[in-house]
C-alpha cells in the first residue's frame, strides 16, 4: 500500500511537471521518444509479474457503505469545484 500511495501521491505532481519540462526544453517528440519506450517496458514487466486473475476469491464482498460514501465524497467535491468556478466566472465578469 505504501508503494501505491507514493505512485498516486506524486503522480499528478510530477507528471505534468516533468512532461512540461521536456516539452519546453527538448520539444514534444522526445516526450514521446521518452513515453514510448518507457510504457512498452513497464507494460511487459506488469504482464509478467501480474497475478493471475482467474483465481477470484468469491468470498470478499463488496463494501457497499463505503462505496456510497465515497461516490459520495467525489460528487460533493466536483459540485463544489463546479459552483466554486461559477462564482470566480461572475466575478471576473461583473467587473
């Protein structure tokens, strides 16, 4: 689990960081010389280290009170994102 939350805590901060850089810096076709390579690679080493999916523990059950909540959470923060930028748009057009 630490290794997932250091992947989804970094992720969206240096992707667009260093993609931005490279762009800037190097031009876009070496953003794609660079992404190419590197996915066929880590596609390769996913395929062979994966589990095999077709063992399923039927015996979990899903969480449906925290898949509530969660839904939840997300569509709470997107209608406050929405409104939020509502607000910011009336007031840059009042002025």
């Amino acid at each position: 689990m630490g290794i997932i939350g250091l992947v989804i805590a970094f992720g969206p901060a240096l992707g667009p960081t260093v993609g931005g850089w490279i762009i800037d810096n190097l031009g876009l076709k070496w953003l794609f010389g660079i992404l190419v390579p590197l996915i066929i690679i880590l596609l390769a080493i996913s395929l062979f280290n994966a589990k095999n999916v077709h063992k399923i523990d039927r015996t979990q059950r899903v969480d449906w009170l925290n898949l509530v909540l969660a839904l939840g959470r997300y569509y709470m923060a997107s209608l406050i994102s929405v409104i939020w930028e509502q607000l910011i748009l009336q007031m840059a057009l009042s002025q």
